[in-house]
C-alpha cells in the first residue's frame, strides 16, 4: 500500500496536493520535470508531513529509547506515538535520530559516559567487526525496528548520517552534522513519496532519477540557506533539542513556503 493511504484523514487535502504536483512533474506532454515542479512538490510533501506532527520538544532522551530507557515498549517508532493527524511528530523523529548520531560520535571520541547515557558499553562496540556493524548496532537500539515507512527514511537518513560522521577525518561540527541528518530525513521521506507514487503513476527511472536528483539539490540549497545561527550546547540533549527545532522549521517552514 502506498503512503497516500497511511497519511490520509482530516489532513489529506494537503495529500491531495502532494499528489496534484507529483502528476504535474510526470506528465508525459513535458520533456522533463523542471525546476519549478520539483520544488512544488517537496514543499507541497513537507507541509503535509508537518500538519500531522505535533510540535514543540521531543522530551528528555530518555524519553526517546527504548523500553529499558522507559519509552514506549519496543522501540517502535514515532508514527505510532506522535499526536496530531495521522498520528505523526516530526519533532520527535528528528530527537530520535540526533541521540543516534550523538552515540555515533561519542563512539568516534571514545566517549564511555555518553554511550552510557544512550543505554550503550564503549568496549562493546569497539568489538564489533566494522564501523558499518558499529553503526548500526547503535540505530537498532536507539531507533529500533521499522513498522511504517516514516520509520525506514528514518532509520536511512540516521545510518547515512552516521556513516558520513564516521569517515570524517578532520574535527567534527556536530550541528551541520545534524543539519546533514535534517537534509538526509527530508530527502529520504522524498522517496518514500515517491516510491509511493511510482506504484500508481507509471514513470521512467530516468525521468524519476531526474525528480530525486533536483528534490536534493534543492533541499541542500533552502536548508544551509535556513541556517540556525546559535548553536546547541554539545551534549546530546543539546543536539536533540537542535534537530527537534532545526526539523520543525523545516518541515513546516520551508514547506508552507511553497504554498498549496
């Protein structure tokens, strides 16, 4: 089943118009979907995104884990607790992701009190085989298993955030990176919408290769364009806090702007 069918309720109007500017991007009579047509449809997506997530603080970090954390039980994600139309908290995601790629850092820095603040051991993750195994032992038990494909960009923008994080060589500015994660989770649920749509809406892979190349582009180009100029403290609350409201402009700001 698509997302259109996930997302609907009191809110899908503004699904309605997801949909609109994706047939406008596909019609055949055109060449090739242009710039314009792009950024209608990601902020068209993103306003719908954020007018079913709650706003506000995603909580303390605790919060956020698993049960052992005493979070909801199983990991489960945001899509299933959130409030607001269709059950979502964009804010919340955001939080989850930003403690992942805390631990990610902390593991780089060798960092044995932070890890633990995440529920994780140092020497535990220094035994595994590979970053990539590091990487994503610390997603599974922060972020848990996906249940709804909210979860699956998630869990992909975090591990490729994560990755990123990891290959550095040079000093670490933990906030880009957790603009990069916005900019990762923006991207990501791109796909899922477009993956969604494709299943409907027959398109070439070039024609759609060319959709998600532009829909990149220009989120890279509005979100280091929207930078928050002060800076969260570098503890992983601190980043939490920062992705939560970096998210929350994103989501709603950048794509209200768009308009509908």
């Amino acid at each position: 089943m698509g997302t259109s069918g996930a997302y609907g309720g009191s809110g899908s109007n503004t699904w309605e118009t997801v949909h609109d500017s994706y047939a406008d991007m596909v019609d055949p009579s055109s060449p090739a979907p242009t710039a314009p047509q792009v950024e209608k449809f990601v902020n068209a997506l993103l306003n719908a995104l954020a007018s079913g997530s709650s706003k506000g603080s995603p909580g303390p970090v605790s919060s956020l884990l698993p049960l052992r954390h005493g979070a909801n039980g199983s990991g489960s994600s945001s899509s299933s607790t959130g409030t607001g139309t269709g059950g979502r908290n964009v804010s919340r995601q955001a939080g989850r992701g930003a403690a992942a790629i805390a631990g990610a850092h902390a593991l780089r820095s060798g960092d044995a009190a932070t890890l633990s603040e995440l529920g994780l051991d140092l020497d535990h993750l220094r035994s595994l085989p590979s970053t990539r195994a590091q990487c994503v032992y610390i997603a599974d038990a922060i972020l848990g298993a996906p249940s709804h494909p909210d979860d699956v960009a998630l869990k992909a923008a975090t591990m490729r955030t994560m990755a990123e994080l990891m290959k550095l060589q040079d000093e670490i500015d933990l906030e880009y990176r957790v603009e990069r994660f916005i900019e990762n989770l923006a991207y990501e649920q791109v796909l899922v919408e477009l993956t969604s749509q494709r299943r409907a809406n027959a398109t070439t892979p070039q024609r759609a290769k060319q959709i998600e190349d532009r829909a990149r582009k220009y989120l890279h180009a509005r979100i280091s364009a929207g930078r928050i100029a002060q800076k969260a403290k570098l503890t992983v609350q601190g980043l939490v806090d920062y992705a939560s409201g970096l998210a929350a402009k994103t989501f709603r700001v950048l794509g209200m702007k768009g308009g509908t």
